[in-house]
C-alpha cells in the first residue's frame, strides 16, 4: 500500500480539502476553509500546516474564538449547512472561548469543526503554559469542556488515530439528523508527529445527501389523523429552508387551504405576503398565527424543534383535541409533542404527504375569508408599529419599518439577540427565501456581527445586515474587524436602547422595578446603578477601527443613513438612537419563566400567582 509521510496536523488538511458533498447531484466541495487564532497548542502544528500545506483550504484570521465560530456558524446556516468551516485555536482560555459558539451550532443544528490545542500527549513538559491541572483524573484538559456541547468528541493521542477520527467526524457532520459541533481534541506534541498515512486516506470521497424518504406506514398514520381535523395549522421550522422546501411547503398549504406560522428558523419560507402566510408563532408570534393556533385542532410541524418561544411554553395551543403530526429529518424531533412522526427530509415528507392527503380529498373547515381577515388585521398592525411616532424621539418599530422599506429585498438581515428578535420575527416582511438569517436556537449575545460576517462569505452578491443592540455589539464586535480585513462588507444596524431592555422589560413584567439592566453610571445616593445613561459613541468607536459610519436620530436620518452606507464599499455602522421599551409584546403570547414564590415584593408574589395559574392551564406534553 503506498503511503506517505505527514504529520498530524498535515494530515488533517489534506483530509478535509479532499472532502465533497453530493445533494440532489450537485456535488461541491464541503470544507471550504479554516478560521483560526494561533498561540503555542497550534501555532506550530497546524499552523505550519496550513501556512505550507493548506491545499485549496482558504486560511481566515479571527479576532475572537467565539467570534470565529460564529462566523463559521453563519457561513454553515446560510449555505444550508452543505459546506463549512473549521476553527482552530490554542490550548486553555483559547479553546475554551469557543464552547460558547459550539454550543451555538449543536443546538441550532449546524455543522462546524474545532480544532482546539490540547496538552501534550507525552505529558514531558507539564504543566505546559495554560494548562489545566485535575488533580482528580490527569487526563482532563480544557477540551474536556466541549463533551457536552459536541455531537461528536475526541482526542487524537496518536498520529494514526486521526484516520477513524476523521471519518467519524465528517460522518456528524454531513448528517442533517445528527448534525452539530464536532471537536477533534489536538495534543500540540501529536499535532507535529509523523506517520505513514496511506494515500487512500487521502483519496476524493464525496459523500451522498440521500434525502431521506417518508415511510409508507407514517404518511398512512399521519393522513389518517388529519382527514378527521378540521382546522390544521402549519408552523414551518429551520428544516424547510435545509431541505430547500419552499415550495413544496406553497403546495401542500394551498392544496388543502392550511395556513402557515413560522418559526424564528423557518421564517422567510413563505414571503410574507403569500395568502397563507400568517406570520410568527409563540412567545414573539403575530395575533393571527397565535389565535389560529389557540384554535388549530392538529398542528402541522414542519422542521421544527419545538422550541418553548414557539409553543408559548406549550400553552399556545388551547383546542381540547389537538394533536400534533411532526415531519422531520430527526428522530428526536419528530417524537415531540406525543405527536405522529414523519421521519423525513422536510421536501419529500411534505410531498408524500400532500399526495396521501389528495387521495382523500381533504380540505380544512376554516369559513370564507377567515384566514384572510386575520391576515389583514395583522398587516394592519404591522403598518401601525412601522408608522409608530413616538414624543422622545425614534421608536424601535418604526426604525425597522424605515430599514425594512428601504434596503433591497434580496439582503439578508443577521440577528440573535435581545428585544430586536422578538420585534423582526412578527414584524419583518421577508419576500425571498434565506433572507432572514436569525440564531434563536441560543440566542447568543455577540453572534451577531460575527454572524454577518459569516453570512457575507456565504452570499458575496448579497447586501448583508447585521442588527444589533448596543448590549450585545459591547459583548462582541470584533469579527467587523475581520470582514474589513477579508474586504467583505457587511453593514452594522446598531440599536442603541441604553443597555439590556429586553430582560429589562422581561424583569419589570414579572414585578421587579428595574434592577442592573441599563447602562447608567453609578450615583453616590442610591449606591446603585440610577444615574443618567452612560454616553458611548458607537459611530466613532467603528470609525477607529476602520469602518465607516453614521448616526440616525430620527426616520429621516436613518432613511439618508441608509442610502449613503449602501454607497460605501467597506463595513459600515449606523448607529441608531432609539426610545428604551418601544418594542413589540404581547399578542395572545406566554412565556414561562421562574418568578419567586416569596418576596418582600407583592407585584412578585402576584407575578408568581399568574405563572401558577397559566402552568395549570396548560395540557399537552
């Protein structure tokens, strides 16, 4: 067998870059790169590997590890999880900076590869520089840490070992069920020893995305319980946009006149203004979705987690007979909700489906113009908060109504974070698919312009748009630095409120005053944080750092804004001055969170009372 001598880290590269995926006969390439920050657990490892042996693997410089990843993410989310990124990083505080982002992608199911520094393997220097030390069980490192936040985890503890890891790991993560973080643990030490690899190992492999088909026995059990359900309601998930599905969904939702809510994932399936399409469901969902929920005898998930934001903490559905019939690529999610499961690629779960229901000539009971006239009411809603005028100057909802009219609709807009989720997943009127770019599966704070980032790199003929609050760009903004470096321009839509309004709002629904949420200065009298709002200049911060940028104060200057940031041809912020607490709530929605059941407070003691009451309200599983 002819082989050939590599080390570790040489070995990896050549690995990935010869890896190819296949999905409905378009084959491409599935590792397009690696983002990486280097320290001594990898400059010399797979840095040197990638500075002299990288292939056609394009090198990408982070800022942040976290941030990194995020872009990875993004990159991964927007190219419907068919090509990604890994991220390298060094042992200690480096590697465990990205835990936070991996967890980001096992629980938003998106692929990404770390490659984290390990100590070494022969333990002949320790304790290395940022070594963790357990004195309980020496075999733990730092790496341990990301065991629970992988879908699949090792340590490469010897050169060879890396030809089953490697396989194993491509195997997650080009599986759209099992899909996530994967994290190869890579001792410095091993990273630079040498081995025979076999040149088989380094061989072309294309792997074959097989949609997965709907068994026969679960479309017949799925059809049979919806022929008897009169008012079906669809709530479309994240898996319709993977599967490509847009208009498979279309289909099935007019052949039988069902209408469709959306997930934060799955929103941007349907363009807003499909006669169907009656908007965001749950805890941030429109009045129409969530009232025909309250009514809807069986719902129709369609690539969706169930998520508590999209059940309103499982009490959005109120109908003593609802059932629930769930088409999904995974096993675990398609059991949710006690429901019938359909184990299937969204695309051909909704095609078996449609033509199993046609067989029984299924139509709902919803009477003439309902769905339309909660449709309309809605949009009527929609217009009001866009138009919204607000005394102390710009309301949250009328900036994005400003934003919304005013950038191409073929943009993408990035999002994760704070009360900006809640106002775009009711308010937005997306009309093309992918479009809408929203981690809310962690809702990570800092995901944000990382994620724009990654978006860019996705979608290079696209306008890219992050929107961001002033708490979360304080948290993590350095990967804007990146896309200036990569001469990648995305355009940072900054929401300044002050602080955290969004907890801020949450914390004073359910009693308290106002507690360590706003950024205000420290004040001598009351010995808190109550004094007047900490003045920070967002507009001149992105200046220094080479972007450019504006500020808006009122709809007009954030419509000019606008037009003078879609001219520039690097990174651009906007810093947008808007009124605390002008966002969106409410709308039929509940969102179960813990209230104490003691306090010195009566508004808490009462606030726990409601959560009681709902909780028992609430009746499916």
């Amino acid at each position: 067998m002819s082989t050939i001598r590599l080390t570790m880290a040489q070995a990896l590269l050549r690995f990935l870059d010869s890896q190819y995926i296949s999905v409905d006969g378009r084959e491409q390439k599935f590792v397009e790169g690696v983002f990486g920050i280097f320290g001594h657990g990898n400059v010399t490892g797979i840095g040197e590997a990638l500075e002299r042996s990288a292939g056609s693997l394009t090198y990408r410089q982070g800022k942040n590890e976290q941030g990194m990843v995020h872009s990875a993410i993004a990159f991964a989310k927007q190219r419907n999880r068919q090509q990604i990124y890994a991220c390298t990083s060094s042992i200690g505080p480096g590697a465990l900076n990205m835990v936070t982002a991996a967890a980001t992608a096992t629980v938003n199911r998106i692929p990404v590869l770390l490659l984290p520094g390990d100590n070494f393997a022969s333990r002949q220097p320790d304790p290395v520089l940022q070594q963790l030390e357990s004195i309980q069980d020496y075999t733990i490192s730092a790496t341990d840490a990301f065991k629970t936040v992988s879908k699949y985890w090792d340590r490469i503890v010897r050169p060879e070992q890396l030809m089953t890891a490697a396989v194993q790991a491509i195997r997650v993560l080009t599986d759209p069920a099992e899909t996530g973080a994967v994290t190869l643990a890579l001792p410095q030490d091993v990273q630079a020893e040498a081995y025979d690899y076999p040149l088989a190992f380094f061989d072309k492999k294309v792997h074959y995305i097989d949609r997965r088909p709907a068994a026969e026995g679960a479309v017949k059990r799925a059809a049979e319980l919806l022929k008897g359900k009169r008012k079906p309601l669809i709530i479309a998930g994240g898996g319709v946009l993977y599967a490509s599905a847009s208009q498979e969904l279309a289909a099935f939702a007019e052949a039988f006149g069902i209408p469709v809510a959306e997930t934060q994932a799955g929103k941007s399936a349907l363009p807003w203004n499909h006669p169907l399409q009656v908007g965001a469901i749950g805890v941030t969902g429109s009045l129409a979705a969530n009232r025909l929920a309250q009514e809807a005898d069986v719902i129709i998930g369609v690539g969706t987690r169930y998520s508590d934001f999209t059940t309103s903490s499982k009490s959005a559905f109120t109908h003593p007979d609802v059932q629930f019939v769930n088409i999904n690529v995974s096993g675990f999610d398609s059991a949710k909700l006690n429901g019938v499961g359909v184990t299937a690629d969204a695309k051909d779960g909704l095609i078996a489906l449609r033509e199993a229901l046609t067989q029984t000539a299924y139509r709902t009971a919803y009477e003439n113009g309902e769905i339309d006239g909660l449709r309309q009411q809605w949009t009527s809603e929609v217009d009001r908060l866009y138009a919204a005028e607000h005394e102390a100057g710009l309301a949250q909802t009328r900036a994005l109504g400003v934003i919304n009219a005013a950038i191409d609709p073929s943009s993408v807009i990035v999002c994760a974070a704070g009360s900006l989720p809640g106002d775009l997943h009711r308010l937005w009127r997306p009309v093309e698919p992918k479009t809408y770019h929203m981690e809310y599966g962690f809702s990570c704070m800092g995901y944000e312009i990382a994620g724009a980032f990654g978006a860019a790199l996705a979608e290079p003929e696209r306008d890219v748009y992050a929107m961001v609050g002033d708490g979360s760009y304080l948290m993590m903004h350095s990967e804007m630095v990146t896309s200036l470096q990569e001469g990648r321009k995305i355009t940072v839509l900054l929401f300044d409120n002050h602080g955290f309004q969004c907890i801020h709002n949450l914390q004073r629904s359910q009693g308290s005053d106002g507690f360590g949420n706003e950024f205000r200065y420290r004040t001598e009298a009351t010995g808190g944080l109550t004094g007047v709002y900490m003045p920070i200049d967002f507009a001149a911060h992105a200046r220094s750092l080479g972007a450019k940028a504006y500020k808006a104060n009122t709809a007009e200057e954030l419509q000019t804004a606008l037009q003078l940031a879609k001219q520039e041809s690097v990174t651009t912020l906007i810093e947008i001055s808007v009124v605390p607490g002008t966002n969106t709530d409410g709308y039929e929605s509940w969102w179960n969170v813990g209230v104490p059941e003691v306090s010195v407070s009566s508004k808490v003691v009462q606030a726990h009372e409601n959560m009681k009451a709902r909780i028992q309200a609430v009746t499916i599983i």
